[in-house]
C-alpha cells in the first residue's frame, strides 16, 4: 500500500487541533481529502480493483483501470454529508465547516448558525450543500464496476445508506440543530436488494 494517503489523513487529523473555520470550499475539500478521500484511496488498495477484463494477450499493453479519483469522491461525498448532518454538533463545540464565504453567500452569519436559526437563508444554504454532497456521490459511484466483484455490494450499500443521511436531513426541514439525520434500520434493510441489484449490473 502506499504511504502517502496515511501520512495525508494525520495531516487532516492534524488540521482539527488548529482550525475551527474554513473560509472557501478549496479549503474544506483539502480537509475532506485528508481525512476521508484518503480512506478511500487505502480501502481499494484493500478492496482490490477487478482485473478479469484484462486477460487476453492483447490486454497487456491496456492500462488497468484503477478507481482512485471515484475513491477520493466517495470519501469527499461521505465526509460532506457528516459536516452536514452534525453541523449542531460541531457548533456546540465551537466549530464551523461549512465555508464561510458560502455563509456570507447566503447572508447567513456565524452568529445565526451558533443560535440554530433555521429559515429560508439556511434551507436555500443547505440546499447547495447537499446538492454538492450528492454531485461526489454521483462521480464515486462510477467507480464502483472497477473493484473486484465481492467488493461491490459493501461499497454500494455504504453508499446508498449515506445517501440517505441526505435525505433525512431533507425530511427533518434541514434543522440539522434539533433533529439528528439518521437511517433507520428498516431503511437500511430496503436498501440492500437495491445495492445487490446494482452491484451486479452496474
């Protein structure tokens, strides 16, 4: 395995003991990347990336296809949607990822987010996120018909059940202050014929 993605996440870990605020998204992505995109990148070095099209002798000059961008997205997507769902969490200890200009973009302040001011200038903010959340969903699912056959369906339903973080959060009127998103049981297990389905198809 490479070294590098794990010499990545602790500079990610090491960002949380001196920053509490992200000004752009760039800088939100680079932390999103240390400390989730590199899970990704380690997890298909696990996982193992699906070979079986390469095999005839012609083969040998194609380049294997190995899914690192659509890794580091599905990372990037999950971490997003953990930013989003415990954004009252993250408050109450003093904390803000979501950026700043994004805030100020919606002329939504700081001070609005620490009293858990939810009305149109937040549901309109929490819009554009999850719509971004869910673009990095879309590009990492592309990836996942290069991974090893077996591999598939745990990454599909991880995914899917992520997915649904956002639509909870959609549910609870995105007041992510009072209402943690979660994934109930039964909707977990709905979605795993749907995961086994694309696993095989897709």
């Amino acid at each position: 395995m490479e070294i590098q993605p794990f010499r990545d996440m602790i500079a990610g870990q090491r960002m949380d003991l001196y920053r509490s605020r992200y000004e752009t998204f760039e800088e939100l992505n680079l932390y999103c990347y240390r400390v989730a995109g590199t899970v990704g990148l380690m997890s298909t070095a696990v996982l193992g990336v699906d070979k079986s099209n390469y095999t005839a002798p012609w083969d040998c000059w194609r380049d294997i296809h190995t899914p690192t961008e659509e890794a580091i997205a599905l990372g990037i997507a999950k971490q997003l949607t953990n930013i989003l769902r415990d954004v009252g969490e993250d408050a109450r200890r003093g904390r803000i990822y979501l950026p700043l200009e994004e805030l100020a973009l919606f002329n939504y302040t700081e001070q609005d987010l620490f009293k858990g001011v939810v009305d149109d200038r937040w549901r309109e903010l929490m819009r554009f996120q999850i719509q971004r959340a869910r673009k990095y969903f879309t590009m990492a699912e592309k990836g996942i018909s290069a991974l090893i056959p077996d591999a598939r369906l745990p990454v599909w339903a991880a995914l899917m059940q992520y997915q649904k973080i956002l639509d909870a959060i959609e549910r609870n009127g995105y007041d992510v202050f009072r209402n943690r998103a979660y994934v109930s049981t039964p909707r977990k297990l709905l979605s795993l014929p749907i995961a086994a389905m694309r696993a095989q198809v897709l």
